[in-house]
C-alpha cells in the first residue's frame, strides 16, 4: 500500500454571529497556531483580490486559514480542530466543504470532517 504524502491545501473559515471582526482574527490566529503545532505543511491566512484601484494586490479574508497538509495526517489536523472547538463558546464554528462544525464534536462529527477535508483535498487534486 503506497500512501499519498503530496500536501494539497483546503480552507476554513471561523465563524460566529456574536462576536466582532476582531474577535474573529484572535480566534483565528490561536487556531492556526494550534494547527502549525502539527506536521502541516503550512497554515495562511486566505488572501482575496482587494478591488481595482485599492492600495494593495490582496488582503486576508476574517477568519479564513488554508492549510496545506498530506492526506495521511488529515485525522490529526481533524483531532486539533475538535480539541480546538470543546474549548470555545458555543457561537464559534468552523466550515470545511460547506459543512459545519460547533461545540464539542462527537467521533462521528470528527470522521465527518475528515470526509469534508479529504473531499476537499481530493478535488484540488483534479
């Protein structure tokens, strides 16, 4: 058996309706951290086109990461966003693929966003 070890890239965004801008930021920033603690590839901020005209080329999107990382370490990123959301107030969420996750996050959840990732990952590959 031969185990894919190329590191693709997918993005998610922390969300939550009660909190401001820059909360957003510092929870995202303290999730990237948690993750860079792994054997990712690497961890970024999501940069979007800035308008035409605007000072700069690109700026980051609140609450948007994109972390690289080889499908066979999927299930620790996956184990570090889990962790990660059991110690956040229950507003926070992450998205991955259209899908959401909030709170404590059950084994089956967690298998559901290693699906989502995997999909994701999968699909960048095409």
């Amino acid at each position: 058996m031969v185990l894919a070890l190329d590191a693709s890239e997918f993005s998610l965004q922390v969300r939550s309706a009660d909190r401001d801008p820059d909360e957003i930021a510092e929870l995202t920033r303290n999730l990237r951290e948690q993750i860079l603690l792994t054997e990712v590839e690497s961890v970024r901020p999501l940069a979007t086109a800035t308008a035409a005209g605007a000072k700069s080329g690109a700026s980051a999107t609140v609450g948007a990461l994109v972390i690289a990382v080889a499908p066979v370490l999927v299930a620790t990123v996956a184990d570090v966003l889990a962790s990660w959301l059991r110690r956040q107030q229950v507003d926070v969420e992450i998205e991955v693929d259209g899908e959401r996750w909030t709170g404590s996050v059950t084994p089956a959840q967690r298998d559901e966003m290693v699906t989502a990732i995997l999909r994701r990952l999968h699909a960048a590959r095409e």
